[in-house]
C-alpha cells in the first residue's frame, strides 16, 4: 500500500487528559475516520493554541490492520465547522506571504515544488481557501486545503459542517469523475463503491478482485467504479497506464476490464520505457480505432481529468492505494476483501 502525506508529529503537542463528550463531535468523527470491525480510538489534549478561537482533541485509533491505525487531530470551530486530519504548522516555514510559506514548507517536507493559489474570502469558518498545485511532469495536481489569515496553519483537506451529511458531501465531491470512470454494476444502484488505485501498485494488483464478488453477488444493487490514483512522483508508468485504460475505455468500456486484468498480469515486467508500446499493441489486439486510441492519448483535458480526480481523492481523505469508499464512508477492505464485502452487506441489509 502506497501512501500520500506529509506528517507533523502530534504527539509532542499532546497530552492525555479528560475529553468533552459531544455527540454531534462523536458522529462527525465516526463518519470521517475509515470503518475498521477492531478500531479503538483515544482522546487526549491538543497542548498548542489554534486560530480564531478553534478547539482542538488529539484521535489516537489503534489497529491490527496498520492502514487503520494513526494519529489525527478533530478541530472544531466557533462556526460549527468540522475538520479531522494533520494540519502543517507554518511556524518555521521562510516567507514574506502566505503563499511563499506553503512553497517553502511543501519543498522542505516532500521535496516537492508546489505552488499556491489563495482566495482571500473569507469562509464562514474564517479560512482561506488554498489550492495547492503540485507541478508533476504530467501537469498540475491540484489539492484543495485552508488556511488562517495569518498563514500560521494550514488544514490539508475540508472543513465540513457538525451538523452536516460528512459521507454524502464527501460521495459529492467525486460526481464529477465518476461519469467518466469504467463502472460495473447498476447504473443506479443503492450502493457505490469507489475503488481508488494505482497500475503500478503491488497492493492494487493483490486487492485487484476485492470488488469483483460483491459485484456478482448483489448484481444491479451495487455500483463499482474504479478511480484512478496514479502515484506519480513515486510510480513512473503509473499516469501512462491510466491515460492508456481511460483510451480503452472511451473507445470499449467493456474491454477496459481486461486491459486492468492484463496490466497487473504483468506489472513486474512491465517498466516506463515499455508501458506506450505494451497498451497500444492491447488496443489494437482489441481492434480498436489505433487513430482515435491516439488522439485519445495526446488528450490533454483527458490528462487533466485524471490529475484533477487525483488531487480530489488527496483532497478528500484519500490517502492510499488501493482505498475504497461505500456511499461516502471509507471502509477498509481487509486482508481479501472480507471486511469490504461484509461492509456491504450490512448495508443492504438495512443494519
């Protein structure tokens, strides 16, 4: 499993300590944190102030299943505003505004160049709204986030409202991408399941059927949707595979699916140098249209497509390939896939 993140450790800001129990807290965190079946998760106190009068506790969830286990921060705000991950304290990062801060901070934590677009409105939580572009050698790879007036901290990912939906605005922000993602199952089915994953990635190519049962068994009451997470910095041919598939794709949808079959069939031969010559000899093997196949690839909105879906995944909780979410809720499949599976049943079982 392949992650995408930059950490600050919150356990020097921490102590353990008596937490306030609030039941619109209690759901809001429910329904952002993954749902693991051996999940327990702690409360302790968050030793620093935040701006604009926000609180904040310190989640410790512990885990088996270490996708499971980690250390988030629940910042609430004066607002009703909701927000649980790892904020990046700007403290140190050099810079005369706010947006030479993120480029010197994102530099020195991922050794990446990234470059910052602000709109000074103010939100109703008093935020900025932040689009981080990552410049790949694919394109820019936007990823949304937030940040105070003073440019002391940066909230990677959303703010939602307490009182709000959280799984639904979460399903929301993927609407766009989904029409244009190979898909199985009913059109309009109670269920989705949003499959987010990356061709070059060994865990993907393992949970690569985790789906595929589901599918069969519950038919049209279930939609799967595969998304692609290409992990560029870290993947070479990872965006070459995707652009390729989403070529099938346009031409055979149906036909996708062997292309995904036959790319992890071959993942361990398969190399940057390789993958254009291996994907088009599939497209015309499959009889398709080598000139529109082409012109498909050379696609830059299709480019566009992919990179802005993946910064939405980043943006929205998604932080590692292969990752799944079920109407909203992130749900961690389990060693076969039996925790997705069952995940599912209750569901439709009304549980």
């Amino acid at each position: 499993m392949r992650r995408f993140a930059i950490t600050t450790t919150l356990a020097a800001l921490c102590a353990t300590g008596a937490f306030a129990q609030n039941d619109k807290l209690d759901r809001a965190i429910a329904a952002a944190l993954p749902v693991c079946s051996d999940a327990k998760i702690s409360h302790g106190e968050f030793g620093r102030k935040l701006p604009l009068n926000f609180s904040a506790t310190v989640l410790r969830v512990e885990s088996k299943d270490r996708s499971c286990a980690g250390q988030y921060l629940a910042v609430t705000t004066p607002t009703g505003g909701f927000f649980l991950g790892t904020p990046w304290f700007l403290d140190e990062a050099q810079g005369a505004t706010i947006e030479e801060k993120l480029k010197d901070f994102t530099w020195k934590g991922l050794q990446q160049n990234y470059v910052a677009t602000i709109d000074r409105t103010r939100s109703p939580y008093g935020l900025y709204k932040v689009t981080l572009d990552q410049m790949t050698e694919r394109g820019k790879l936007p990823i949304q986030g937030w940040v105070d007036p003073d440019g002391k901290v940066f909230f990677f990912g959303q703010f939602r409202s307490l009182s709000g939906d959280l799984r639904a605005d979460r399903a929301k922000a993927f609407e766009p991408f989904v029409s244009a993602s190979p898909a199985r199952g009913g059109a309009n089915a109670a269920i989705t399941i949003l499959e987010f994953s990356d061709f070059e990635c060994p865990s993907c190519k393992y949970a690569a059927n985790f789906v595929d049962p589901i599918v069969a068994k519950h038919g049209d009451k279930v939609r799967y949707v595969r998304m692609d997470l290409p992990l560029i910095t870290s993947h070479p041919w990872a965006f070459a595979a995707a652009v390729a598939g989403r070529a099938v794709h346009r031409q055979k949808p149906d036909v996708f699916w062997e292309y995904k079959k036959q790319i992890y069939a071959n993942q361990d031969s398969l190399t940057a140098f390789t993958i254009d010559d291996f994907a088009r000899n599939f497209a015309k093997d499959h009889d398709l249209d080598l000139t529109k196949y082409d012109a498909d690839i050379a696609d830059k909105a299709l480019h566009e497509q992919i990179l802005k879906g993946a910064g939405t995944a980043f943006s929205n909780d998604i932080r590692a390939t292969p990752s799944y979410m079920v109407n909203g809720a992130l749900v961690e499949p389990g060693s076969k896939g039996e925790e997705l599976a069952a995940y599912v049943d209750k569901l439709l079982a009304g549980k």
